[in-house]
C-alpha cells in the first residue's frame, strides 16, 4: 500500500525490492531456500513484529528438539503387565523437563506430544516435539542438556525396575540469534520515520524468530518492525484498521527518508 502510494504520488525514490517469503511459521523456509544474491539492498526491515512502533534488533537462536518414547504394547485388559506404558514413560520425563520462561532471554516449549493407538492397547511410541530459544549459546546448550538429562534418567529409573524402555533423542539447529547495533543504519532510519509519524519508537530485543534471522546470518542486516498485530499464535489474533493506516505511513516515511539520503 506504501509503495502503490508512492507510485501514485510520482515521488521519485531509489530502487525498493519487496521480498515476500513462503513457509515462515513451519521453519524459515522461504528465507532458508532463497537465493540472497538476487537481492541489491544494503539492509532490510522484516515486517513480523506486533504494534507499529516497535523495532525489534535482536532475536534469539532456536533448537528444535523430538524425542520418542519406546515402550512395549501389550493387550491393555488382559495382560498389561506384559506392557510398558510409553505415554506414562513420556509424562515423567517431562515433569523433570525446564519449560516457558527459564530467564530473560531463555524460554523451552514443548509443543507437541502424540502416541497411542486406542485405549485397549498399552501404547508403544509417544513422539514428543519442543524448542528451545536463548540469546546465550550456553544456556541455549544448557538446557537441552537438562532435556535429555531428564529423558536418560527416567528411562533409567524404570530399566531399573526390570523394564526395557528405550528412546531416541534428536536436535536440530533452526537458526542463529542476531543483534544489530543500536545506531546502525537500519536502526536509525528506521527511529526516524516514526519520530516524523510523532510515534514512539520501542526499540527492543525480542524472543520470537523470523525471517530476519536467516538474512543476517547470510551477512543482510535486518530488523523486525511492527504491523499492528495482536494476540499472535492464537485463535483470537487480530489487527487494527488504524494499525494498518499507521503501518502504510511508517513505511512510507521510511522510503521518502532512504530516498534523501
């Protein structure tokens, strides 16, 4: 809407590319497979963030982690001493698992958790999925550490006891935390735009990942700005028309300052 404006004003304004990536929520996956050599920006903005306003220069790195289960099925009434229960299995190491907020810039979810067939049947595998998120690479490492610390011991304890639990523990690097300096250009233009607007600048360090992520890793530095959402990640996520006004103005004012310079 900002460009179409701009378009229709003839203002003149250096070359403005607008990338718009695919597969975002499920693992980065436009900006991971995208070829950044196509691109001739010296910086970029990532529009992913929540009230027009905010800027976000920093994000954290993310593991994503599976684990499953192993226990052994068995007839659930009529002999399920023959059995071992995954999804019980599964339940006592989570409640020895870190999980939500661990500290300032530290967070563990686990997200996903499915297994069993029907409820005659002791069940055999239960897959459960989760992340971690730090800015600190140690604590980043640390707590999945504590992850499966908390798997190991527990299928310890009930080998312990005569039971043949096993697992299989897997971690995957999503991507790397970043953090633009404060008076960086990106940064600074930016400030201004929405000082011009007379709206407040929130410049923070955030906890959600983004495409951002990915294109400062490739050497693009990048911020996160925001769009006017609200009660993102859930069923009642919205954002406001006067939001949407103020989005189109922010970036706007940041094409008319980029083109004075």
């Amino acid at each position: 809407m900002a460009i179409k404006q701009i378009k229709e004003k003839g203002i003149e304004h250096p070359p403005i590319e607008v990338l718009i990536t695919v597969s975002e929520e499920i693992g980065l996956l436009g900006a991971r497979n995208f070829d950044i050599s196509k691109l001739q920006a010296g910086f970029g903005y990532a529009l992913d963030t929540h009230q027009v306003g905010e800027v976000v220069i920093g994000a954290p790195s993310q593991i994503s982690f599976q684990i499953n289960f192993y226990g052994k099925e068995a007839h659930a009434g009529v002999e399920p001493e023959k059995g071992l229960n995954a999804i019980r299995l599964a339940a006592e190491a989570i409640a020895l698992m870190p999980n939500g907020r661990i500290d300032f810039e530290t967070t563990c979810n686990l997200g996903i958790i499915k297994g069993g067939t029907a409820t005659n049947i002791v069940p055999g595998l239960v897959t459960v999925e989760g992340e971690v998120r730090s800015h600190n690479k140690g604590k980043l490492q640390k707590v999945c550490e504590e992850i499966e610390q908390a798997v190991i011991s527990t299928v310890h304890k009930f080998n312990a006891n005569g039971a043949k639990a096993s697992f299989h523990f897997e971690l995957k690097e999503e991507y790397e935390a970043f953090l633009i300096d404060r008076n960086a250009p990106v940064v600074t233009l930016a400030e201004k735009a929405l000082q011009n607007l007379h709206l407040p600048a929130d410049i923070k360090v955030g906890g959600g990942g983004s495409d951002a992520n990915i294109f400062n890793a490739n050497g693009l530095p990048m911020i996160i700005v925001g769009t006017g959402m609200n009660n993102v990640h859930t069923t009642e996520e919205d954002i406001l028309v006067d939001e949407l006004y103020r989005g189109t103005a922010f970036v706007e004012e940041l094409i008319h300052l980029y083109a004075e310079e």
